[in-house]
C-alpha cells in the first residue's frame, strides 16, 4: 500500500474526506481479493472435478453483486457530498468504472465454476486442461497486478499489464485451435472440448477485465484516457 507521502489521494484539510476515500480504495480492493479468489477456486474446482467447491462458487455471485452496488453507493455519495475536481474525481469515477470490471470478473468465475460442475457430471476429463491451466495461471497474474497497481498508484505496472493482454488473446487463440484439432481427431470429444472452450473463452474475459483496470489506473495517475489506444500510445502517457 502506498505511504501517506506517496498517495496522493489522501491530502486534504477535510479528514473526513481523506477517510471516505480509503474506505472507497479499501472496499474496492477487498472486492478484488474477493473475485480474484472465486477465479482460483473455479479453476481448481475444474481441474479436481470438484463439483461442491463450484456450487459455492456460484452460491458467492450474489456477495460479490452486492458489494458492485454498496461501492457504486458509497462513490455516488463522495460525488453528492464533496464534489471532488481533479485527481480526486478521477479516483471515484476510475473505481465506478473499475468494479463493473470485477463484478464481470465474478461473472466469469461463475460461467466456469458452472462448466465445471457439467464436467464432473460427464466423468472423463477432457483434453485442454494444461491449456487452462497455462491462461488462468497468466490471467490471475494480471489481475493480482491490476490491483497491486491500483493500491500504490503505479502506472508503469498498469502499463506492463497492457502489454500482457496481447500474449493473452494470442494463447487464447492458440488454446483454441489445439481443441479444435482433438474434436477433429474424434466427434465424440466435441461436448466436452466446447465445454473447455467456453473455460478459456472466460480465462481471457478476465485478461480483458485486468487490462481494463490498469487502463483506469492510469488514468488515475495522468489523468489521460489509454482506452482504445495503441500501446505505444500509452507508454508515451505513462512516461510523461
């Protein structure tokens, strides 16, 4: 976390205010954790079969839909009550954007734990799991250092995980054609090969999520907007 000295959304004359926007930046990284964790444990539950571990999965969606809505209230608030300007209003507005990224995220982690569940139900696991394992273990890498980039203000990690968004789409697509060649060597692996392909369909949504925040948190700390720019773009920003 970064110091007093170093977070430079916390330096106002009103201490109340510097409180509300902590516990706005400590909601939102308990969120992270949260979904962060409903992603592992989705994958794991896949890989073990573990249809029990996925039904709670899906049984936590609600939590993490609950706490979307309290931080979206608690920013809207911040807004009404203090009418932040400049580096303090891209934090509140970067944060609503933000946990619209985590709950998809939480979303994702749903979709899986649910073909997890078909999975076990089916028996035989299908080929495809050492690629989900590969893209899961590099997207919840992302998203650990999207929220590591968000708690100490640092856009030269937000940048780094741009840069990764790309291995990942393109591990994706590889993943993709490798399963497409196992349903072609046999019909009878097709259910369960689409199964597995829907998984690293929703392992690279996750990717997209990650990249979405370290976008905002550069926007947090420029103050220029990097979507839908080109990466060369943003490392002009960053490096300002």
């Amino acid at each position: 976390m970064p110091t007093k000295k170093d977070d430079v959304y916390g330096d106002h004359i009103s201490n109340k205010f510097n409180d509300e926007l902590m516990e706005l930046k400590t909601e939102f990284l308990e969120m992270g954790g949260m979904v962060e964790s409903q992603v592992e444990n989705a994958i794991q539950a896949l890989m073990d079969g573990d249809g029990h571990l996925a039904e709670e999965i899906r049984a936590k969606d609600k939590r993490v839909d609950q706490m979307e809505m309290a931080i979206d209230e608690e920013a809207t608030l911040i807004i009404a009550r203090r009418q932040p300007t400049a580096r303090d209003l891209r934090l509140v507005i970067s944060v609503i954007k933000m946990v619209a990224d985590l709950e998809r995220v939480g979303d994702e982690a749903k979709k899986i734990a649910k073909l997890a569940i078909k999975l076990s139900e089916e028996g035989q696991a299908p080929r495809g799991y050492v690629e989900v394992r590969h893209i899961s273990t590099h997207v919840l890498s992302m998203l650990h250092d999207a929220l590591d980039a968000f708690a100490r203000l640092d856009s030269e990690q937000a940048l780094r995980i741009m840069k990764e968004d790309k291995r990942v789409d393109e591990e994706y697509q590889a993943a993709a054609r490798t399963l497409l060649t196992f349903m072609m060597e046999d019909t009878r692996n097709i259910s369960r090969c689409m199964s597995v392909m829907w998984v690293l369909r929703a392992l690279e949504r996750v990717g997209d999520h990650a990249c979405n925040i370290a976008e905002n948190v550069i926007f947090m700390v420029k103050g220029e907007d990097v979507r839908h720019t080109s990466v060369e773009e943003a490392e002009r920003v960053v490096g300002r």
